[in-house]
C-alpha cells in the first residue's frame, strides 16, 4: 500500500490535521439541527407534516451520502496518489545529496517554478530524455528539450509542475486544498469537482428546511427559532463557497485547463511536434533530432546534424531517429482542449455513472499513448498549417509514423 504524502509545510499539514475534524463537527451541528430539531421534533411533532418531513429527510441523507463519499475518495486519493511523478533512479548518496538540497530551498520559501538552481542535464544520453522523444508531440523549451524541473533535478512531463507544498513535481497540478486533505490533481480532480457540486446541493437542502421551518414560525406568530436561523446562516455561507467552487471546476473541465493553466495562460506554449525525418530546412520554425547528437538546428541550417561533441550516435540510435519541429503557439492557445463534449469526458468519464459517483480515476490519467502525454487537440494541427511543418508519412493502423534509416542514411518507412 503507498504512504501518504504530506506537505511540507508545518502549518499546512496542522491545517489538514484540523481541517477533517471541523468538517466532522460542522456536519454533525448540521445534522443534529436539521434531522432532530427541526425535521422530527417541529415539522413531525408539532406540524404533523410526515409528507414534507420524509422529501427533506430523503434529499437530506441522498446528498449526504454522495457528499460524503466523494469527500473520502477524494481524501484518499490526495492522501497515496497525489499524481506525484516519479523521482530517477539515483545512488543513495545522490538521493540522500538531492533530498538535503530541496529541503534547505523550502526554508527559503523560494517560487521554484522562476527560479532555476540547477542547470538541465546537459548529456544527450540523460535519463528520462527517451520517454519525450518516443511520442510524437511533447512540450518542451525554445531549444527543443523538455522541461527541467532544477528541485527534482529531472525532465518535467507535459503540464506538471513543481509543488512547494509536496516538495515535488504533480501532473497537471491544481491546487494545494486542506479542505480535502491534499494535493488536487489529474487523479483527484473528477472527485473533488463531485464532492463541491454535491456540498452544495446539500447545503441547498439545509437553506430549505431551515427557510421552510423558519417561514412555519412566522405564520403561526412563533417567537424567531434560532436553530432555523442558525441552518440558514450556515447554509448560506459554505453553499455560496462550495458551489461557487463547483462552479469553477466544472469551468475548468469544459476548458481542460487547472488554476495552474490560467494563471499562465498569456504565455506561449513551446511544443515540439514530429515531423518526417526528409523535411527540409524551414526559415519558419527550428528543428531537433533525437537521439541528441549535439545543439539543435537553427533556422537556416543545412539540415543535417552538426558535429556531436559527444562523440558520432550508434547504428541502432541512428535508425530510430525522430526529427522535430519546434513550434510556439499564441498566448491563450491551448493545445489540449478537445471540444467541450470530448474536454469533460476526458475528466469526468465516458458515461453518466462516472460523472455521478466517485468510480474511478480521469481517464486523462492513462499517458500510455504514443501521440502524447495528453490528448491533443486540432491546434496541433492548425501549428502544423501555420508554420507549414508538414504531418508525418505513411501512418501505420495505430496513426503513427515509424521512420527508420538504414546505415548509408537512406530512409524507410513502413
């Protein structure tokens, strides 16, 4: 079983310590005011109203329910699988060297997301470079390598970013939230949407009883019942919240993008997207060949690869070659968004199930495509028809290219 991962942060994991046991008693207050007081003692007791009694009661614990079992699914899931990505293999002295290092850097409460510490690993051999190359479309910096994460010391995959709170880098990080316990991500962000939308709904039923109990004192010329005005005020504030998160959320599904995207949303995106391994030489868009066998071409070169100062690639690096173009999109552009219909299925599931109950994971969590770490949308395309980088050759039946080049540098496909 994995072992929870917790803030680094002395107050924010005091703030997940009290946090669950406030929301106990809150919900307790609640259903000690709702269910005793004012559905069974005043509305049954003395209003004999078993019709509207039993509706409330039945929206009551319906939504109760569902709130609470998104919330654990939520917990647990921000608790052992925070979508961390996965630290390289290294000695236990490098281990031991790097953990001090990213400790040190926290009590500085430095933004590691501006700030570089150490430099990318410049060996074109470095470990992790092939998981990039092997797709056809990754994001990467202006000189055509992927991201670097200097407080992991490793290459970042498509939209993760480095947490100060964890301490390491989370796919397609949210926000830090101590109301659920931990980090929203890829693998919580289904159930966290879920557990907002049906907090307040169930808070909605609270503001009902407490209005309809309320407005049955006034009537009969009842002095003011505190415990109505007490579920009213209540309801009011963490349903306004709640939704409004919900709200939010839902937002950002039908956008595919996290609160990380939109506060970087005037930014470019730096893509490198394959291209075919014969493609001359474009004054439009620089390229890179992986394996690495030096810098990458500039626009304007010969389009051959320049003299490796790491020495001449094997045979077998030379055959798998892949060439990429080195595309920026425009600020705003985001090439993940899939349509709203294939945006929220991306997130919430295939089918209405998934969107009601906390099942199962995003599929968005599944990266084992060979296109891309996340599915890609008709930008990429329309980057390709910008810049004129043409699609890649013959597809084979799973719509990718397979380039190879034999020893003499001749080129095959198939």
């Amino acid at each position: 079983m994995p072992r929870p991962h917790h803030s680094t942060r002395a107050e924010t994991r005091w703030a997940v310590r009290i946090i669950p046991l406030f929301i106990v008693a809150i919900l307790g207050v609640a259903t000690y005011s709702v269910v005793a007081r004012l559905c069974i003692d005043y509305l049954y007791n003395e209003k004999h109203q078993s019709g509207v009694v039993t509706a409330f009661l039945v929206l009551y614990f319906l939504f109760f329910l569902l709130m609470a079992a998104a919330y654990l699914r939520t917990f647990f899931t921000t608790q052992l699988n925070p979508g961390l990505v996965p630290l390289p293999p290294r000695e236990q002295t490098e281990r031991e060297a790097a953990e001090k290092l990213r400790k040190r850097r926290h009590k500085r409460n430095r933004d590691v997301e501006e700030s570089a510490y150490t430099p990318p690993d410049p060996n074109p051999d470095s470990p992790g470079l092939e998981a990039f190359y092997s797709k056809d479309v990754f994001v990467c910096e202006v000189d055509g390598r992927p991201k670097w994460c200097s407080e992991c010391q490793q290459w970042k995959p498509d939209r993760s970013h480095h947490s100060s709170d964890l301490g390491r880098c989370v796919r397609k990080m949210d926000h830090f939230c101590p109301w659920v316990g931990g980090m929203v991500s890829e693998t919580s962000f289904n159930f966290f949407t879920q557990f907002c939308f049906y907090t307040g709904l169930f808070c909605a039923v609270n503001l009902a009883v407490g209005a309809y109990s309320f407005r049955q004192h006034q009537q009969d010329g009842d002095p003011t019942d505190g415990w109505a005005l007490a579920v009213i005020v209540l309801a009011c504030v963490f349903g306004t919240f709640t939704f409004g998160m919900a709200l939010t959320s839902i937002r950002f599904i039908f956008l595919n993008t996290t609160n990380v995207d939109m506060l970087k949303r005037s930014n470019v995106v730096v893509l490198a997207v394959r291209i075919p391994l014969s493609t001359p030489p474009s004054i439009k868009y620089p390229v890179i060949v992986y394996p690495l066998r030096g810098p990458p071409h500039r626009p304007g070169s010969d389009g051959q690869p320049p003299s490796s100062q790491y020495g001449t690639v094997s045979a077998r690096d030379q055959q798998a070659e892949r060439k990429f173009a080195i595309l920026r999109t425009k600020p705003r552009e985001n090439p993940w968004n899939l349509g709203l219909r294939e945006n929220w299925k991306s997130i919430m599931g295939d089918n209405i199930i998934e969107w009601l109950l906390p099942i199962r994971h995003s599929p968005c969590c599944n990266h084992e495509s060979m296109e891309s770490d996340y599915k890609l949308g008709p930008l990429i395309s329309r980057l390709r028809k910008r810049y004129g980088a043409p699609e890649l050759e013959t597809p084979t039946r799973s719509g990718h290219a397979i380039e190879l080049q034999d020893r003499t540098g001749r080129r095959a496909s198939d």
